[in-house]
C-alpha cells in the first residue's frame, strides 16, 4: 500500500504527541525566525493538540507560560511575541497572569517542555547563551532564558534543533545553558538536579535519546529520506547509526486528523504542497 504523503514536521508532530499522556502538563513559548519558531513553537503546539484530540484529551497545553489551553485552530499564524494581540484574543481555558497561579515551572507542576539552542552536545547540555569563549564570544546570543528551569523542573525536556550540522551538534558546547546528562544519572544527581533532563533531541534528520547511564546522546530513529551517513556527517560527535530504526510514518487518518482539525489554515506546520 503506497504510503501517505507527508512533510517531515507533521511526522514529528504526530511521532511526538504519541509521547504524552493523559492528564500531563506540556509548555512550549515563542520563538522568532521561521526554522526556529517551526521547531520550538509550532511542531510542540501541533503535538500536544493532536494528542488531545486522539489518546489524551486532558493533557493541559501552557503556552508562552500564561496561555492555558489555546484554541489552536483559530490562529491564521503562530503569534511572534508572549503578549502578540493574537494570542491574548485567542479563545483558551484561561490565562495565568499573575505568577505562580495554577501552573508553577519551580513547583515541577510542567511534565515536559520544548526548548531549543544554537548547539547542543553529546551529553545533551545546551547552548543559547554565546559562541566562543563565554569571557570574549566570537557571538552573543539570545541568553539562558528558561533553559535551566526547562533542564531541571520539567519533568523532561524535547530539544527541538531546526539545524542540524556538524557546528551545532559538538562534543562539548561553549556554554551550558541547560544541563544534560553529564556523567549521566547519577552526575546529575551529583549536582543535585533528581528531576527532568532531556528527553530526546529532535531535528529534520533524526531523534536522539539518551544512555542515561552513561550520559550520552545515541539514534533513536533516521527519517525517512535521510541516509546513515549523511547523519554522521552532520553530527559533531560519535554516533552509532547500524541497526537504528527509520521513523515511523503516519497514517492516513492521522495526517486527516492533524490537517483538518488541529492545524486547518496551516498556522502551525504549513499545509503539504503536493505540487
């Protein structure tokens, strides 16, 4: 039977709500730039809506930290601030507007998280914070943000990396922005972090999950499309590619599902073009 056709984001979308379970908490925020918004903002928000819709109707989706439950369906495009006039008149569950309120990111009351950087490494820290040596970078970038709440509080954390090339998957990172699994489980527990930590690191040519015991990043699937080799060739440190699976590709109803009721005007991931 000739499969679906597809892009390779709706394929992450559906792989990763099929992820979640019912009754957890999942947060995303807002990012700028095409590529990164995709991966950290629209690919989670198409995920946790399609896992609603299918195996977990009461997972919560906490958007931009405030947004509680956002009718998804209603955004014509992805909102390009926290407080975007798009988002605050999106129909939702309720909005949080004053902190703690009922979701507390220091509380651990968020199951998982998405975030992102501009180099992540074999021990699954991340880098958002500069490139270089941190006293005179070579380039300044956007700071740690949320990232260590994202690495220590959730309860685990997906690294989307809309890049993935030998310069942004290192051995090491400039700058840990959010720990990983140094040492591994039992090095977290060293630095005092018994919670979270990254889950999988997901990109257009891959996911990676992680040897908790040793702390280090391993394939856990290929996408359709993408070669072994091309994937050790744009990954910065040793991999193993024999034997790892290739993506699973969704069905029919599932692309249905994510086209027509959780992304109709293409806000999220943009529509297929079968042309």
């Amino acid at each position: 039977m000739k499969r679906p056709a597809c892009t390779q984001e709706e394929l992450i979308a559906i792989l990763l709500a099929k992820q979640m379970r019912n009754g957890e908490v999942g947060f995303t925020g807002l990012a700028t730039g095409s590529a990164a918004a995709l991966y950290i903002t629209g690919i989670p928000l198409a995920a946790m809506a399609f896992a609603q819709q299918t195996h977990a109707p009461d997972l919560t989706i906490l958007l931009a930290g405030w947004c509680i439950n956002p009718d998804l369906s209603q955004l014509r495009a992805l909102p390009s601030a926290e407080f975007d006039n798009a988002l605050q008149n999106l129909p939702c569950e309720a909005q949080m507007q004053a902190y703690p309120g009922h979701y507390a990111v220091r509380r651990g009351d968020v199951d998982f998280g998405f975030g992102s950087g501009a180099q992540v490494d074999a021990e699954g820290n991340i880098n958002s914070t500069c490139i270089g040596d941190s006293q005179q970078p070579r380039v300044r970038l956007v700071g740690s943000i949320l990232l260590p709440e994202h690495m220590t509080c959730f309860g685990r954390e997906y690294l989307m990396m809309p890049s993935h090339q030998a310069r942004t998957f290192v051995e090491k990172v400039d700058y840990v922005s959010g720990v990983g699994w140094p040492g591994g489980q039992s090095g977290r527990e060293a630095l005092g972090l018994r919670h979270g930590g990254p889950q999988w690191i997901v990109t257009p040519k891959a996911i990676f999950d992680f040897d908790r015991q040793l702390g280090r990043a391993r394939l856990h699937s290929i996408h359709p499309g993408v070669s072994p080799e091309e994937v050790r060739a744009s990954t910065g440190f040793s991999i193993q590619t024999t034997d790892v699976p290739t993506t699973p590709w969704p069905t029919a109803g599932e692309l249905s599902l994510l086209r027509q009721v959780v992304n109709p005007h293409g806000a999220l991931i943009p529509h297929y073009n079968e042309a």
